[in-house]
C-alpha cells in the first residue's frame, strides 16, 4: 500500500520541518504550499488569490470571517469585495467552497499514489483511507514560541552562511512574536472550523498526537516514520 500521511500542525510545532523528512524517508512527495498553486491553475486565480485560503496564513483570519457572514447582514465595507458572488441557502460563498472542493480533490489525488500532507485540514478529507496516518504536532504556547525563535534563528545562521548580507538577512529573520503565533493558530483552527464544522485539535481525528517540543524533531520523524510504515503494512 502507498504511505499516506496527514500532519497538522499548529504554529511553532515543526510541521514544516517534520513533513518533508517523513517524505523523504518515505520517498513519497510532500505537499504544503503546492496545493494551494495546483488548486489555483484549476479553477483560474491566482496563486495570490488562493493563498488567501491557506489554513496557515495569518493574513487569511479576518477574511475567513468575512467571507463566513450573511451577505444580506454586513455591509460591503466590512468584506471583501473579491468575495462577492454567488451564494447557497445558507449564506455562504460559492467562490469558497470551489475552492475548498478542488483542494479536496488534489489531497484524494495523494491520498491514492502516497504522499505527506501538511495543513489543509487532510485528516479530515482522508479520515477513511485505511492506509493513512494522521498525525498532530502541538504543545503549550510558550514551548512553541521558543522553538520558532531557535528554528527561524537557524534560518538565519544559515542563511548568512549562504554569503547573504547581515543587513538583508535580519530584514527577513526577524524573531516570531506570540502574537504571531496566537495570529496563525486562529487562522490555520477557523479554516478547518469554517469549512468542516470540526474542531482541528480534536484527537479523535488523529492516530498520534505528538508533543513536538519535548523530543528533537528528528525523533518526531522517526516515530512517524516508523508508524507510517506499520499502517501502510509493512513488516
């Protein structure tokens, strides 16, 4: 059987280091902001345009709850003009949940050739392959706070050992904030709330749910690694 694996991630937790080391070791792709591009080339707008739906753009919040109201009650200052449109019984966007159908169809796609998906509320789409792992990395706010700063601090170490200039790289590097972290956790919580009426930090959805603080996030690979194969059916 293909190794299918769902990782969500709350800001902080490693996700985006985690998911492409199981991918690798998996040898199977990773997916994180290619479907997003792919659904954008499907129904026509640009990449900029569906990014706006991204469960981990902090920017995405307000227009989430914007794009959730009743036409009929808000007034168009306070939405969007980029989601007006058509709308079903129950108020809610058309242009949405286009969106949300074609992003459902790329994760299907992976969930039967093999992959790892980050975000994009996976474990839900994939809750009855029978071959899929789904994972949850999480732990308290201030445990993921640090390890951002460490990681977005290797990214800077990094980088200048790449030959980038210190002025330009600390433009870039800037230390993330609890309010970042707060920002992103509502965004990436209202994206699966909005459109499957779940709670993504319910356990129910997952197979694991990892601390991702407490143990190197090379452990964390190994673990799902090593899970993800026992699920796929290997010895």
């Amino acid at each position: 059987m293909k190794h299918v694996v769902t990782i969500s991630a709350t800001y902080g937790a490693g996700g985006s280091l985690v998911g492409p080391a199981v991918a690798r070791r998996l040898g199977v792709p990773f997916l994180d902001r290619a479907i997003p591009g792919a659904v954008a080339k499907r129904i026509g707008c640009s990449l900029e345009d569906a990014l706006e739906h991204d469960d981990r753009a902090p920017t995405g919040f307000e227009r989430l709850l914007a794009s959730a109201a009743r036409l009929p009650s808000v007034t168009l200052g306070s939405i969007d003009t980029t989601f007006i449109g058509a709308t079903d019984a129950e108020g809610r966007l058309l242009y949405d949940q286009e969106f949300v159908e074609h992003t459902e169809r790329v994760i299907s796609k992976v969930g039967s050739s093999g992959g790892v998906i980050l975000g994009r509320a996976a474990a839900v789409v994939l809750a009855d392959r029978a071959n899929a792992l789904h994972v949850r990395l999480d732990a308290p706010k201030d445990r993921r706070l640090d390890q951002a700063v460490s990681l977005r601090e290797a990214g800077r170490n990094e980088a200048l050992m790449l030959g980038e200039s210190e002025e330009a790289v600390d433009a870039q590097w800037r230390p993330p904030t609890m309010r970042e972290l707060e920002d992103n956790d509502r965004a990436r919580a209202a994206y699966v709330r909005r459109f499957y009426r779940v709670d993504s930090a319910n356990p129910r959805f997952y197979h694991l749910v990892l601390d991702s603080t407490a143990f190197e996030l090379s452990t964390c690979v190994d673990i799902i690694e090593r899970l993800a194969r026992e699920r796929a059916g290997e010895a």
